[in-house]
C-alpha cells in the first residue's frame, strides 16, 4: 500500500477531503522521523514501537570474489518491533 492508496482509503472512509487527510499523515510521518532523529522511540499501542540501534562495524565480503574484503563501519538503523495486536493479526492471516 502506498501513501497515495492510503490517503484514497481513509478520505472515502470518513468523508474528509484527501488534502487534509495527505497532511495530517505527511505531519505524522515527519514527527516520527523528527523523533527517531533525536533518539526517541515511537510507541503506537498495539501496532508496535520504531527505535534507532547501532549496528556494530563488521567485514563484508563479495559473494563471487570471497578474497575481497570490505570493511562496514557502524551506523544506525530503524528497528520496528510489531506490537501484540498486529503479531495476532498477521499470524492469523
């Protein structure tokens, strides 16, 4: 699903013009980014919880020449740990 999908789907739903409803999950999205930013972690009961992590330095190699080796440094990455409701509800489908 798409932003754009999504945006067509709540609009139809609850009669509220698409502009409004693109703004209102354009202004969600740039929170949570804003948040993870910062080092926060965004909790949506239910739905699951967004976190940084550091993925620690490791070496990397080419899979068609083992021989080369690369190193990757540390960097952060975005962790989603799925919240109760939806671990059930996708397990279920």
């Amino acid at each position: 699903m798409t932003k754009r999908e999504l945006v067509v789907r709540i609009s139809k739903e609850t009669g509220i013009i698409q502009e409004d409803v693109y703004t209102v999950i354009q202004k969600t999205l740039d929170y949570v980014t804003e948040a993870l930013v910062k080092g926060d972690h965004i909790e949506f009961r239910d739905f699951g919880v967004f976190e940084i992590t550091r993925r620690k330095a490791r070496i990397g190699r080419n899979p068609n020449r083992p021989t080369d080796v690369v190193e990757i440094p540390e960097r952060k990455v975005v962790k989603f740990k799925p919240g109760k409701l939806m671990k059930a509800r996708v397990l279920k489908s």
